[in-house]
C-alpha cells in the first residue's frame, strides 16, 4: 500500500482483512510503497514519513504480526529500484500505454501532472515488488488482475531473454466489501468522504448522517430502492439479515433516519476494539521503526539473493 495516511474502512473491508487471515498459510511480504507515493505526489513529499508511520499503526491495529510476516519499507531495500530498471530495460512500451489504469489516473488526477516517465512505468515497479521475493501468489482485487498479468508478462519475457530466474506470480482472489464514500463515489481521504478505522463515535455519527440515500424516499412510508443508497451498502456489511431489512426499505416499512441510527451504531460497536488497540500502539514511541527495522533486515535477506541470481543471468556480474 502507498503511504496516504490513516486507513479508512474501505481499505479495512476491501483488503486488510484478508490480508490478516493470509498470515495464517503463507510467508507474507506486506510493503509501504513509498516509492509508488513519488509516482503521483513527488511534488510534494514531505507527508510521507508521518503517513508511513500511521499506516503501519494501522495495520498493526488490525492484525498484521511482524513475528509472522514481513513488514517494510520499499525504499529500505534499494534492490527494489536496481530490479525495477533491468526490468524496464525489456518493457515495451506498448504495454505500459495500454494498462487499462494508466488513462483513468490521468484523468481522474487531472490536477496533476502525470506525464512522467516514473507514473507511465509504475507497472514495471510493481512487477519488481513481487518478483524481487519471487512471489507465487499476490493478494488482489478483480480490478487489478489486469496489472498482475502484466507482471506475467514481464516475467515470461525476463525469463525467455535471461532464463527461468522468476516464477509467474498468481492472483489470490478473496471475496472483499467495495464500500462507497459517504457521498457515493469512491471512499477516499483525499475526496473527505472516508470513514477512517480510529475514527471518534462522534464523528462516525457525522458522517453517517451525510451518507448519501435514496432521494425518492423521501418519507419512511416511501418505497425504498436500497441499490443506490449507501446507507444500504454499508448496513449489508453489518447486518446478518439485511435481507429483511432491504425487503423493509422496499415497502416502506422503515426510514432512513433509523437506518442511519442502527448504521452509526454498528460501525461503533466493530471499531470499539481497534480504536482501543491503537491508542495502545500509539504510547509506544519507537514501535514503528523498530518493526520496519527488522522488515528490512528480513526483506534485504531475500532481495540481496534475488538479485545476485539476477545479475548474473544479465552479465553484470
């Protein structure tokens, strides 16, 4: 993950979870993609230490265990970048234009100069990250198979040039929430329509009472559409019989406001415990650069290794 910030349910629902219950069958490699941060927001860098830092907190507060897996810094491990260039080095460029994300950013960040050679090639960099560990499986979403195919293409053509160093990495598909921002687009901090996880009851309640719903029900006695209502998104998360309640909201059995009640208190009740666990996390001062130490000392071991085989397949050593 590139280092935003604090994290923010979506990501919770969408991705930290599951990778929480991976821990459990497989050596896991989780990285603050601190180079990725540079591909966007390289003009001004100077929020990527303390979002690094809370994006950690974070992903400890969930579950993440340094005795278990490998948390790190990309930049800790130089071999990241040195792997990145050879792999450029045979990248077509029809590819890089072609990535299905690579014309949506452009638009989406349009505030933003992008037409630079390190956000064209961010692909390339990622097909570094998780073959540097010589990674067999990449936790994803359906949204990003067309980069992790990528990937399986950079590989094939490295090892067809270099010989069979990589193996072509496979998607880990995990059923994942897509839960909308408060104002129905995509839940992001920077658009402020984000729940983060050690958000204060209050200001949950706040939010909550912003959320987009449906604006023909009007009334409580209205029939309801619960498909483009995010109130219904996120109870359908919560509520173990959301299907009464979408049948209710079809009737016109019940109302927004007491959705919206019953919607503010769950989310509470699910982040009671995390926002506890961080506060603790928090108190101690050195815990995040005392687990990125040792992540790095860990991920140095195998990137060191990776990339000996790899200079010797190339002839540069």
């Amino acid at each position: 993950m590139r280092p935003t910030g604090k994290l923010h349910l979506g990501h919770l629902y969408g991705a930290l979870n599951n990778w929480v219950k991976l821990q459990d069958d497989y050596d896991c490699y989780y990285m603050v993609a601190d180079f990725h941060a540079l591909t966007t927001d390289y003009a001004n860098t100077s929020k990527i230490p303390e979002n690094t830092r809370e994006m950690v907190l974070d992903w400890l507060t969930v579950g993440l265990e340094p005795n278990r897996s490998v948390i790190f810094k990309q930049s800790d491990v130089i071999e990241h970048a040195e792997l990145n260039l050879l792999m450029g080095m045979i990248t077509p460029l029809g590819w890089l234009f072609r990535c299905p994300t690579y014309k949506e950013q452009l638009k989406e960040l349009g505030d933003k100069d992008l037409h630079t050679f390190g956000f064209l090639g961010y692909p390339v960099l990622q097909a570094a990250d998780i073959t540097l560990y010589k990674a067999n499986a990449v936790p994803v979403g359906e949204d990003q198979l067309p980069h992790l195919e990528l990937t399986r293409e950079i590989v094939r053509r490295f090892n067809n040039f270099y010989g069979n160093i990589f193996p072509e990495p496979q998607a880990l598909l995990a059923p994942a929430a897509r839960l909308p921002g408060v104002d129905g687009r995509k839940m992001s901090k920077s658009y402020g329509n984000a729940i983060v996880i050690d958000e204060e009851p209050k200001e949950v309640e706040k939010k909550v009472q912003r959320m987009f719903t449906d604006p023909k029900k009007i009334r409580a006695t209205d029939i309801g559409h619960p498909e483009g209502c995010v109130v219904a998104a996120f109870l359908k998360l919560y509520l173990k019989d959301f299907d009464v309640r979408e049948q209710q909201c079809r009737k016109g059995e019940i109302g927004c406001v007491a959705c919206k009640k019953e919607l503010s208190k769950a989310i509470n009740e699910a982040l009671a415990p995390l926002r506890e666990r961080r506060a603790a996390l928090v108190q101690k001062k050195d815990l995040v650069r005392e687990v990125l130490d040792e992540g790095k000392k860990r991920a140095l071991a195998v990137a060191q290794k990776t990339m000996e085989e790899v200079r010797k397949a190339v002839n540069l050593a």
